[in-house]
C-alpha cells in the first residue's frame, strides 16, 4: 500500500492476510507532510526484493496523471479490480478519502487534489527511491523489473527512438526489461538497443514468422538475496494487430500459454526458487493466465496502467499493478524458505515529486536527454480552461481536443482517436505546450489521414474495436481503451457480442443518424497501415491549439453506454 | 507459377535410435489461389503445390495435401523417428506438373 | 488493421489503407464456406460415421495477426505403432472460399502425428480437424480464429 502499514503481509502457508494501520500516515499526507522518508518506510520480510515500475511511457519528468473514472469490467472480470474506480475502488482497497493515496489512485476532486499534492513520476525522483531500496536492502538482494512501454510516449524518446530511456533504465540500473510500444520503433532498432542494453530484454512469446524460432531469450535467472529467480518476459501478445505489424514485420506474437507453461518448468528444473513473470498481457489477461499456467509465484502485470495498492491473489500466484507514468514504484519483498514463496509484504510507493529529492545523477541524465529539444518542449500554443485527460474507457478531454483539431484541420464531418492509454493530463490553467501534445501523440505512425468512410464501415469499426475491449473472454482482449469519437454520437450496450454491441450513431452537427450506406469524411491517426498519408497528429493539434488559445471541454455525453 | 526457388530445410544431421526429430521445410511459391481477380476483372487461375511429401531411404513417411488456404511460401513442419542413417528426399508437386526436390542427411549412432 | 478479404500478398496488404481494406472487407464477398460445406466435405470422405472428441490438440492463435498468414499446429495423441498409429488429418475452415486446408498422412515412421503449416484466413471462423486412426476410430476438434482491426492498445 502507500503506506508502510499498508503492506501486506501474509503467511502464505496460512492463507492470511493482515492490513496494518494507516490512519496517521494518510493524516500527515492530507496535510502535505509526506516526505520522502514516509515513501521509503517498509518492514523488510524475508531477503529478496523486487522492484517494479511499468508503462513509464518514456516520462522522464513528473506529469499530472489522472486515473479513469469509468472502466467497465466484463465477464468474470466484472466488478472486480482493477475495473473499480472513485468510491468504490476506495471502498475495496480501504484508502479514505481526499488523501495523497485517493490523489493517486482515483480520479476524485482530482484537479484541487493534484494541487495540493503535486505532480507525480519523474526518472529523477524514481531513481532517488531505487538507490534508498538498494542501499538499505543491500543491492545484492535487489531485483528492479520494468514491465515495458518504458521506451516510447513522449517527444524525446520519439525523437532518439528510445534512445533517451534506454539510457534512462541503464541508469536506474534494470536487470530485466519486456516490450511493446518499444517495437514501433521497428524490428532493427529493437534489436540494436537491447543488444547494446546492460539488461535483458525477456519475451518467451516472440517467433520469427519464417522458421517459428524464438527471436528474444524468453527468461533468465538471477541470484539475488540468496534465491534463484527465473524472471520469464512476456511482451504484449496483440503487438502486430494493435500497432503496424509492418514494422516488425518477420516476428509472430501471441499468448502462448503452453509455451510459458514450459517456461515455468524448464525455471524450475534449472533450480529456480522463485519464478516471477514480467509481463505486459494487460491485467484480467494475466488473471485468466494465473489460473491456468502453473508454478508462477509472481506475476507483475502491465499494459493496462493499473495502479493498485494491494496485490491481487490467483491460487498462491501475487498478482501486482504498479500504474504507469512513473507514478508508483511496486516493492515486493519475498521470504523464500525451503526454495519456495514462504511470505511477503507489498508496497505500491507513490511517487510524489514534491516529497521526494531528485537523484542529482539522473537529475543531470535527463537535462542532457531533454537538452536538443528544449526550445520545442516549451513552445506554448495556448492553455486549458478545463482539466484535459485521457484515461476511461470512452473519450476523455484530451483526446476530446485532439478529435476537434481533426475536424477542423482536416474538414472532416467524423474524427476517429485510438484507445490510447497514455498521456499525461494538465490541469485548468495550464499551458498546452507542445510537450503535453507530444506526449498524447508521440509515435512513429502519426500520419492524420482524411478518408471517407460509409456508415456501415464506421460502425464495423467500432464493433471491432469495441470486442478488443469487451468481449467477455480476456484473452481475446487487447488492452487499450475505446476509439475515440469526434463529430459523431454513439450508444453501446457493452454486454452484447460483436457486431451487436453499437446503435443509434448519430452525426452530431446535423443531429441526422448515420446512415449505413451513406459516405462520411473522417479523419483519423495512428493507422497501422503502412504508407498511411497526411500531417503528423501533434502539428494539427499544436496548430488548432494556437487558433483556439484557450481550450475548454466538458466530459462528453455523446457516447451513452449500458451493459456494464 | 511454378516453384521458382530452392526449398530450404532445417532438419538435425544427427539423431539417436529411437529418436523423434522435427524437420521444418520452407519453399517460395505465390500459391494463388484461384479466388482473386486481376485488374481487369478476370479470375487468375488457381496454382499452387498441392502435394508435399517426405521419405526416408526412398520410403515416404509423411505427405500433405495443401489446398488453395494455404499461404504463399509455405511453411511444413512435421516429425520423423530416426532408426536408421540415411538420407531424406523431400518433394513438392506443383499443378503444373513441375517438382521440385531437396534432399538431407542423417546420421544415426 | 487486420485483413478480411482474400488478398494475395503480403506487401499488397501493407499498400493498401484504411479505407481501401475496409471497402475490400464490405464489398460483395465470393461465396464462402460454411458448417455445412465443411460437414459435406467430411461426409464424402467418412459417410456418416460418428467422431469423437479428445486425442486432437489444434494449437492456434486466439487472433490472427495477419490473416495471410496464421499458424496452424496439430497434434494428434497416439503411440504411433504399427498397431495404432494416425493415419490421416484434414483440417478445414468454414468460413475461406473453399473449406480445406490441408490434409496429413502419417506413418508409424513419423513418430509423432503432428505437423505445422501457415493458413489463409478470410474472416473470423472455425477450424476443423478430423483425424483417422489406423483402426479406423475417427477424432475431431474445433477451434475459432479471430481476425479483427484490433484497436489500438496500451
């Protein structure tokens, strides 16, 4: 949990899990008392520590990152975390209101909340926790895992195509690393920056399409606080669907669920005393993988951005969320007894950047990384009046203003925004530089296309996209939130199969219905076609931005959803 | 089309008696499959390998059927058991008539 | 963006966009096949003799990630003796132009009744396999491939 009395501890042998007491902690960080010291505070257990941080998104610098107020879980998944937000994830993991941990972890009264409380992330900051951990849990018993999508989300790490994290985690000192937004990068440079890395980049489920071999070592055992640890990488399964499988275009993803059962027991015939899967399956996919792959002790899940303060149990497989953005560090202390999982206690440390001193080494590290691009990063073209996020299953403000800048920049009468998890918010008041632009919108295919499109092909669309997000079945899910909509209204009944899901699109601005056959202009980016043509996503933005100055958008009510 | 590259194979050069060997095959073909249309609009006609078969000694031990669903360059994966060195003759038959073989040692101690 | 019609190559694929695979995906299809040719199929090569379920592991993807090409893998259970051993598998699909795949023939020499090959996948569907085992007992399994646009993850 956030705080030290928060950690879990729990025999497992027993089957109980004991909650401390948090109360005072919390107090002192109501009244803006947390400090760095209150962040660190763990009772170690056992000899071994793992260190987790996932989906970075390449945020080198503290960001404002707001939670979802909206994330519909479906099928056995329902109503259970990570798919409880606001009250009643408070509610289920016992945070009390107002506080740095509902700050975190919800979306509450978050715009006054992150005033008092601050930006959260920075490499910097994480780096100054990393070293305390090492250093007072003696660096041999210390294990620091990155769950991938480390390498990609802003413009610096556009810009170096990864470069700048790639640094960044070789600096923080990684031992092993997984990957997807990493391989939109292409093929080449994936395998040019983790042949150069000092860490091992991990994926058990990635074939060469030619001869069906393993392109990447799918685990690696370490020895650290007298156990053997098989960490066994998985990189996100949907990779060539999700994003252009023409950059990667010799490799084959998927699950492969029978291949890490193998993984798990060829670690354990090596003598692995512990097995942790670094994954980024994306959290109910792991849930679904937990119970039925045997003999992982560890799952640290990512991909989905789940932040959650308490570890979910599978069997006696730990399940950990540890957010994004650099907004939590995850601590797991392991107690091995007889070669096994005896006990651990769990943190989820915030990373609260007023609370904690940079690490003046990393500090430097990123003034470096940042430094080509300085005079872009800060050109301002014009400020919010309202909170501008991204996070929920349906359209937030942020991809709200990018829809806009579609429309009007490219004369369209429908916008369509991926399901993008990433991207940091700003606050009412805040500048809209173009790094908050960048951040939203770094990728290697940015191209804003304008097409038309037939009624019938925009609602296919959105039923497909739609099953990649609700189909009651997780493995066949893929992460990532719903498409965003701009020009156009929708309802979706999100308990219905494929093709049944969407009704009643209506094109907003003639308040007419779509019809199936007729033809509509859309403008969209982030095909994963290749050779896709039109201006990069950030110019249009950035320049609609400039024309409107000041930008303020309401939550949207155009998108009516039941079912859940 | 008829096969126009030489097949590759990955297959073990040694084996044990008794031992069960994978043997992956790779051959450039476009396999067109009969269904599409040139620009035109008229039907390009079906070619495609439709048989694969592999023998050991001169003794076949595993054939394919493939039909118009399989993919262009096929891919064939399949197993052996080794009792015996020897070589592998694999041959792949093409609608027009044409074949094509590989062949590949093995070596049993 | 995943495709759905029956396109010839893959660099054609990577050429074309948005919309183009859309409308390809949307235009008036060929024929396809169904449950009820692929059972016709099964008929003219085993009449109406019962199958059984087991014994058949089709390993697939949940997805495709590229309808041109999907893997297929099947695995067939059987001590592969001169006394019982798989003689035969056919793999169909029921929603492609045409409902076969492809069909094995093992020995007792092949050691293991299982083989891989790379399939064309229209659309979303069910893949077939029957497998014959040399005494004659038939075996089958199904398991469905969805092929989509995706979304855009993470």
């Amino acid at each position: 949990m956030i705080s030290r009395r928060d950690f879990v501890i729990a025999a497992m042998a027993a089957g109980a899990l004991a909650s401390g007491d948090r109360g005072a902690f919390a107090q002192a960080a109501r009244l803006g008392k947390m400090m760095q010291d209150d962040i660190l505070r763990f009772d170690p257990v056992g000899t071994l520590t793992i260190l987790h941080t996932t989906d970075l998104h390449a945020q080198l610098e503290p960001i404002y990152f707001r939670e979802p107020s909206l994330n519909i879980g479906v099928g056995e998944a329902r109503g259970l975390p990570p798919h409880l937000v606001d009250e009643a994830f408070l509610a289920y993991f016992k945070v009390p209101a107002g506080g740095a941990d509902a700050y975190s972890l919800t979306s509450l009264d978050f715009d006054a909340l992150a005033r008092t409380y601050g930006r959260m992330g920075g490499v910097d900051r994480l780096a100054t926790l990393v070293k305390a951990i090492r250093a007072s849990r003696g660096a041999g018993n210390v294990l620091l895992l990155d769950g991938g999508d480390g390498l990609q989300g802003s413009w610096s790490s556009l810009q170096s195509r990864g470069g700048d994290m790639a640094r960044v985690f070789a600096a923080l000192g990684a031992d092993a690393m997984v990957g997807h937004f990493e391989f939109t990068y292409g093929a080449d440079r994936v395998k040019e920056i983790m042949d150069a890395a000092p860490y091992a980049f991990l994926a058990q489920n990635i074939r060469s399409l030619e001869w069906q071999e393993p392109v990447f070592e799918g685990r690696k055992m370490f020895e650290r606080g007298g156990a053997k640890v098989t960490v066994i990488g998985q990189a996100f399964p949907r990779t060539p669907i999700s994003n252009p499988r023409w950059m990667i275009p010799d490799w084959e993803f998927g699950l492969r669920e029978e291949d890490m059962q193998k993984q798990v027991e060829a670690a354990r015939a090596e003598g692995a005393d512990v097995v942790v899967l670094l994954s980024h399956n994306g959290f109910d996919v792991d849930r679904k993988l937990a119970a039925r792959v045997k003999g992982i002790d560890v799952i640290l899940t990512g991909h989905t951005h789940d932040a959650m303060p308490k570890p979910i149990l599978v069997g006696s497989t730990i399940l950990i969320a540890t957010g994004s953005h650099g907004k939590f560090l995850s601590r797991l202390d392991l107690e091995i007894k007889d070669r096994k999982v005896a006990g651990f206690r769990y943190g989820l440390l915030p990373v609260l950047s007023d609370a904690i001193a940079p690490d003046p080494e990393m500090a430097a590290l990123v003034r470096e990384l940042r430094a080509p691009y300085a005079a872009d990063l800060a050109r301002v073209a014009g400020h919010a009046e309202s909170l501008l996020y991204r996070r929920g299953n349906f359209n937030g403000t942020f991809d709200d203003m990018i829809c806009q800048a579609m429309l009007a920049e490219r004369d369209a009468e429908i916008a369509l925004s991926p399901g993008f998890r990433w991207g940091g918010t700003l606050l009412p008041g805040d500048p809209i530089t173009f790094e908050a632009i960048a951040n939203a919108t770094a990728i290697t295919y940015p191209a804003c296309y304008r097409n038309t499109m037939t009624g019938q092909q925009l609602k296919d669309v959105l039923e497909d996209v739609a099953d990649n997000i609700f189909n009651p079945d997780p493995y066949f899910q893929g992460g990532g939130d719903m498409v965003r909509v701009g020009g156009m209204g929708y309802a979706i009944d999100v308990s219905q199969p494929v093709g049944r899901r969407i009704s009643d699109m209506v094109h907003l601005k003639s308040g007419k219905p779509i019809e199936a056959s007729k033809s509509y202009a859309v403008a969209g980016w982030a095909s994963v076609n290749q050779g896709v043509e039109g201006p990069p996503i950030w110019e249009l933005v950035e320049k609609h931005v400039a024309a409107t100055k000041a930008v303020k958008i309401e939550p949207t009510s155009f998108v009516k959803v039941t079912g859940a | 089309m008829a096969i126009k590259s030489k097949p590759r194979i990955k297959a073990p050069s040694e084996a044990k008696a008794g031992e069960i060997i994978e043997i992956k095959t790779l051959i450039s073909h476009e396999m067109e499959s009969g269904q599409r249309k040139d620009s035109t609009g008229k039907t390009i006609p079906r070619a495609i390998i439709n048989t694969f078969t592999a023998s050991f000694n001169g003794k076949p031990f595993f054939e394919a059927n493939w039909f118009t669903a399989v993919s262009a360059n096929p891919y064939q994966a399949f197993f052996y058991k080794a009792s015996e060195s020897g070589e592998f003759t694999f041959t792949w038959k093409d609608d027009d008539g044409s074949e094509q073989t590989a062949t590949a040692k093995l070596t049993v101690a | 963006m995943q495709l759905r019609s029956w396109t010839p190559s893959r660099r054609e694929i990577m050429e074309v966009g948005l919309a183009s695979v859309l409308a390809a995906a949307l235009a008036p299809r060929l024929a396809m096949a169904t449950e009820e040719t692929v059972a016709a199929e099964l008929k003219k090569l085993y009449g109406d003799k019962p199958m059984a379920g087991g014994k058949i592991k089709l390993d697939l993807p949940e997805i495709a990630e590229n309808g041109l090409v999907v893997p297929l893998n099947v695995d067939v259970e059987s001590p592969m003796t001169e006394q019982d051993y798989v003689k035969a598998v056919h793999v169909f699909a029921d929603g492609n132009p045409l409902p076969q795949v492809v069909t094995y023939r093992f020995t007792p020499q092949s050691g293991k009744a299982a083989a891989s090959v790379r399939m064309r996948l229209a659309q979303t569907q069910n893949v077939i396999a029957v497998a014959e085992m040399s005494n004659g007992a038939l075996h089958t399994a199904k398991a469905q491939v969805k092929v989509t646009i995706g979304g855009c993850g993470g």
